[in-house]
C-alpha cells in the first residue's frame, strides 16, 4: 500500500511538472540560441545540435575541423578573424613571427542550470548514519538548487589550431567555488607534414576529458554515468586506494586522428592519472581508444552528406558504432611514510576495459557501454615488514540506454545504470554486489537555447542499521529531478 501511494505522489508530481512545462513552452518570448558558435556563424544551435549539448552528425564534424564547419567555413563565417600578422610573414618564417588570428568577436558563451529536487523520505537510522559518517540530512523536496554557472569559450587560432576552455564560475548557488572542467589547445592535422590523409594525427594538450564513447561532462542527462565514477577502495580488505575515476578530467597530452571521412577515429593519452588534481605519484597513465561507425544510409548522396537537424528533427545519418577503451596505471602509495612507516612506497597496478555501442536510426537512438575494472591490492604481512599479494579490487558494469525524439522539441529516454563490486558489497555500500539504477526521464526544447528536464531515479538497497535491534535494513534513495537549462 506504501509503494502504491508512493508511486501515486511521483505520478502526481511528475505530471504537474509537464503541465507547468507545457504552460511555459507557449509562453516563454521567442529568442534565438546565441552562444559563441551561433554568433560567429548566425546560426541556430541545432545546427550542431538535436538536444544540446549532445552534438549531431554536424556537430562532430565541426569539432573535428577544430569548430570550424566542414567545407567552404569563409564563406559561412559572419564574424571574420583578426589577422595577426601578414601573409608575407608566412614567406619569411623562420626569420619572422608565423602569423596567426584570433576571434574577430570575444568567443564567451554562458550556461546556467537549476533544479527542483524531490527525494525519498529518509528513516531516522539512516539519517544518523549519514551523519556519523560526515554527511547531513537531505530533505524530502529542495523548491530550487542552483547547480552550476558555467563560462565557455571556444574558438580557433586559424587553420590549424583551436581551444576549448569551461570553468564553474560557482556550484551548488551562493558563490561557492567551482573549477575548471576543461582547458586544452589541439593542433589538428598534424599528419599534413608526413602526407597523410587530413587529420590523421592531431595532438592536444592541457586539462580534458578523455576520448570517452560517450561524454560525461557534456551529457544531456542531469545524473552521471555511474560506471564513470566508480573508483577503487579496498577499505577494510586491503590497501588498495585508487581516486582515479574515467569520468573526470585528467591532464596530459593526447595523439589522435579520424583520417579521411572520420568514420575511423583513434586516440592515445598520456595523463597524471589524479583527476583534475595536481600529480599525486610519479608513474603516468596511458588510456587509448579505437571506434568504427559503419554508415547505414542507403542512397550515396545521402550517405556522402554532413547532416545537420532540421525543422522536424534529428538528421543524422542511420549508423553503428562499435568502438574499445583501454586505460593503464601504476598507483603508488605510502609516498610519504605515514600511512604505513618504515614499510617504504609500494605500486599497485591498475587498468580499465571496456567496449561500446552506438546505433542512430532517424529519432531513436540506442547506445551502451560495457567495462571491466581491475587494481592490484595488498596487505601487510605477517611480520609486519613489507606487504603480500592479496584478493585484487574489481568491478564490472556498465550503462545502456535509448533516447527517443517524440517532437524536435520533445525528448523521451531511458537509461540503465549497473556496478557490479563485490568489494564494495562487503564494506557495506551496497544491499547487493550489483547495484542497479534506472532512470526514465524527459527535455523539452522550450527554444533552441533553453529547456526544462524531468528525470526520476529508482536508487540501489544502501544499508544501514536499526536502532530497534533489528537486522540490517535497506534504503532506496529515490529521487525525482526537474529543472531549468539554458546558454546564452
């Protein structure tokens, strides 16, 4: 009977949030997208995007072109660059400075997303434990939780170089700090000079997101990947402690290409392995990345095309990808002698498997991931003179999910998310090895710069203990998310 008017109050919830929605969708005044590419170009953002910040057929292109379009970008550009410098110095390099540009235009665009939260109610005994170990209550309903106010800019420095640079300005409302989430220069074409084919080898450098099959940093989805942010703690069955998390952005440098018709792309990136934290070890990590798309368009004209959405829709092409990841690391511990004195620093080995699928036919897409994780553990010996080999740390998982464009404007998806850590299981995290996560939710385009978001999520069993003497007990942390997503 609980779970009946339960469900009932999210239904009530949930349609109310749409008729709200719905309301505003007529009476919002018509605007324009105008971030930094849509100035440049005077272009809409669904040239690039079907549900920003997820990037269509054209978009990829023109990421790939270093955010430039395909073919023929002087004869689309609006904003024309400063030269800086003459042709004639190009002439005279070495003996004069190579001249390059910048934007004619200040290349700053803004984003801003809030959230009404409706969470599950807590029992008091999960409440204490929540607070005994560091955290605080959460309430059943937050009317509005400022989530990040971010400043992008992006741009290129001419034909061959380009930058992307994000940063929260703030995180959670009231001013509090953010950081930065992405800031590299890329060299594309790089190949050029060997005589290979356009972009077969280009090279970027500084603090970015992996070449993941899927980005977490500019996902459409309000929740995370959780197979993403699973990292590696022995707790009690060892020494293992690895932060390291895919889904975070690391600092390095990273060699790749996608030659001639970019169905083929590849990547290798050497990296610190410390998240978007200053190196914390001396050993660096590789991480690499293959992936195929196989176009199913029929027609060759079709086929041959760069596709970009249009006033019904998606356009991109009918396709699947199969793409594989591999990432390779040496934890080393006990740097300082503090966790364990006199024992001296020791290496535990890591490395993260995956595979991937995407399939794109007209307004439907499907798409998923697999991965397998692995950390070499330890324990103190016997004689409490050095360490021993024990049960490594592992996970398994992964996330599936389809999206579905009912209208342009309508977006409707539903997502899987499952982490499979028997270590985590036994340190009580979780009710059982596996935790499972479902996520059904909806966008709705209100302007091509603007949207509203509704996503629930059915939460894995978190253990905790009963006051009353009782045995264990479990928690689903339920939660529904609505809010608001707009740049500008």
């Amino acid at each position: 009977m609980k779970s009946r008017v339960l469900n009932n109050r999210v239904l009530g919830c949930l349609a109310g949030v749409v008729v709200v929605f719905l309301v505003m969708l007529g009476s919002v005044p018509k605007s324009s997208a105008i971030p930094a590419f849509s100035r440049k170009y005077q272009t809409s953002c669904t040239t690039c995007h079907n549900n920003y910040p997820e990037l269509n057929d054209f978009g990829e292109a023109f990421k790939k072109n270093g955010f430039k379009f395909p073919k023929d970008d002087e004869t689309f550009v609006k904003e024309p660059p400063v030269l800086l410098g003459s042709k004639a110095q190009k002439e005279t390099f070495p003996g004069a400075v190579y001249p390059g540009e910048i934007p004619g235009f200040l290349p700053v665009a803004f984003r801003y997303s809030g959230n009404f939260n409706w969470n599950k109610k807590q029992p008091a005994d999960f409440t204490a434990q929540v607070v005994a170990q560091g955290g605080s209550f959460t309430p059943r309903t937050d009317l509005f939780a400022p989530n990040t106010f971010t400043i992008i800019s992006a741009g290129s420095f001419g034909p061959n170089f380009s930058f992307w640079v994000d940063d929260d300005i703030s995180t959670g409302g009231s001013g509090a700090d953010g950081g930065l989430g992405d800031g590299y220069l890329k060299y594309n074409d790089l190949g050029h000079a060997f005589g290979l084919p356009k972009n077969s080898i280009n090279v970027r450098f500084g603090q970015f997101e992996l070449d993941l099959p899927f980005t977490q940093a500019r996902s459409i989805y309000p929740s995370d990947f959780d197979i993403y942010d699973q990292a590696s703690f022995a707790g009690t069955l060892g020494t293992t402690n690895n932060p390291f998390a895919l889904g975070t952005p690391q600092r390095g440098i990273e060699i790749g290409g996608y030659p001639n018709n970019g169905n083929f792309t590849w990547s290798v990136a050497v990296v610190n392995g410390n998240n978007d934290s200053t190196a914390a070890r001396n050993t660096k990590d590789v991480y690499a990345r293959v992936s195929q798309k196989f176009n199913l368009e029929r027609d060759r004209e079709s086929r041959n095309a760069i596709q970009a959405a249009g006033q019904t829709g998606p356009r991109d092409h009918t396709s699947i990808r199969l793409g594989a990841f591999y990432y390779y690391g040496k934890n080393q511990l006990n740097l300082d002698g503090v966790a364990f004195p006199g024992l001296g620093s020791f290496e535990e080995p890591f490395y993260r498997i995956g595979a991937d699928l995407r399939f794109k036919y007209r307004h439907l897409e499907l798409y998923g991931v697999g991965l397998y994780g692995h950390d070499q553990n330890h324990l103190v010996n016997s004689t409490d003179t050095g360490f021993v080999h024990t049960t490594p740390v592992t996970f398994s998982g992964g996330f599936a999910g389809a999206n579905y464009w009912i209208h342009p404007w309508l977006i409707g998806y539903m997502r899987y998310d499952s982490v499979n850590s028997p270590t985590d299981f036994l340190n009580g995290v979780s009710q059982y090895n596996t935790r499972n996560r479902f996520s059904p939710g909806f966008q709705i385009l209100v302007r091509a710069n603007m949207k509203v978001i509704g996503e629930y999520e059915h939460q894995w069993g978190v253990p905790f203990a009963s006051s009353t003497g009782n045995p264990i007990q479990f928690f689903h942390p339920n939660a529904f998310v609505s809010g608001i997503d707009y740049v500008f």
